[in-house]
C-alpha cells in the first residue's frame, strides 16, 4: 500500500505544477485549516436559518468535535508526512494520519447536507485533493479522515436534529 500511496500522491502533487492548480490548492488548504471554513459554515446556517438552529450548532459542534477527534489520532498514529515531494503549504503540525482538514471537510458536509445544504461534498472532496495537490498528506491520511469525518456526523445525526420541525424524533426510529 504504501508504494501506491506514494505513487497516487505523487501523481497528484505534479498537477500542483500548474501555478492555477496550485494557487487553488493553497487556498483550499488554507480555508480548511482547523476546520475554520466548516465552523463558519456551520455559524453561518445557525444565523440564517432559526427554525434550525439548534440543529446548525450542534452539526457544528459534530465538526469541531471530529476535528479534534483526528488530532488526537494523530498524535497516537503519529505517521511522518510524506517526504517524497516539497509541501507547497506550512502545516500546523508534523504528523500526518489521519488528515483533520479531510477529517472536517467530511464531517460537515454529512452533517450540513442532512440539514439540506446543497453544494458541500463537492467543496469538501477539493478540499481532500488539496492536501494531496499540497503534498502533505498520503491518499490513506485522507480517506482515513474523511472516514472519521463520515461516521462522526453520522453518529451524531440523531443528536443533531434533535428538535427539527419534521425530523424523527430521537426515541423512535425513522
């Protein structure tokens, strides 16, 4: 696995040669730092739709929680970042599995499309890439966060419509 991982990084990391893919892939990189970007999000959807927003915090706080989550991961995993391609990006931290932005990314877009925001997945898989585009992160980092991410959300989706006009209620199944 870890030949592949270092050949799909690689593959990936060379379309950043492009200063546009580049450009693009440091920006995404820099929004998603510490899930800033999805907590904004979140506080965003809490602050435009009050019929909702006791649902907007608390996905929001699925988020933060997943993020912090991946953090604490990291520093047991405690995987090095790959050292076969030059980073494009400072990161805010050495070690490398799972990756948090694709740990938040993730969470936020299970969490914030159950609330019916359109249009996240696709921000939350550019977000993925670029970390790859970057070149601080291996393939397995990122589907490993955004595996965390997924089933964080999803373990508290019942939580998280808690009180929503028209969502089940939390005691019996759907």
């Amino acid at each position: 696995m870890d030949d592949m991982d270092h050949r799909i990084l690689t593959a990936l990391h060379a379309c950043g040669a492009d200063p546009r893919v580049a450009s693009a892939a440091r920006g995404l990189s820099l929004a998603g730092e510490h899930g800033a970007l999805w907590l904004a999000a979140g506080l965003a959807g809490a602050a435009v739709d009050g019929a909702r927003r006791g649902a907007w915090l608390r996905g929001t706080a699925l988020v933060a929680v997943a993020h912090l989550g991946s953090m604490a991961v990291k520093r047991v995993v405690r995987r090095a970042r790959p050292a076969h391609v030059r980073p494009r990006v400072r990161t805010a931290g050495r070690h490398s599995f799972p990756s948090s932005h694709a740990t938040s990314a993730t969470a936020a877009a299970v969490a914030f499309g159950a609330l019916g925001a359109s249009g996240l997945a696709p921000l939350a898989v550019a977000v993925c890439l670029s970390r790859l585009v970057v070149g601080v992160h291996y393939p397995t980092d990122v589907a490993a966060g955004a595996a965390l991410g997924a089933l964080t959300a999803r373990a508290g989706a019942r939580w998280m419509r808690e009180g929503v006009p028209g969502a089940p209620h939390p005691g019996r199944r759907p």
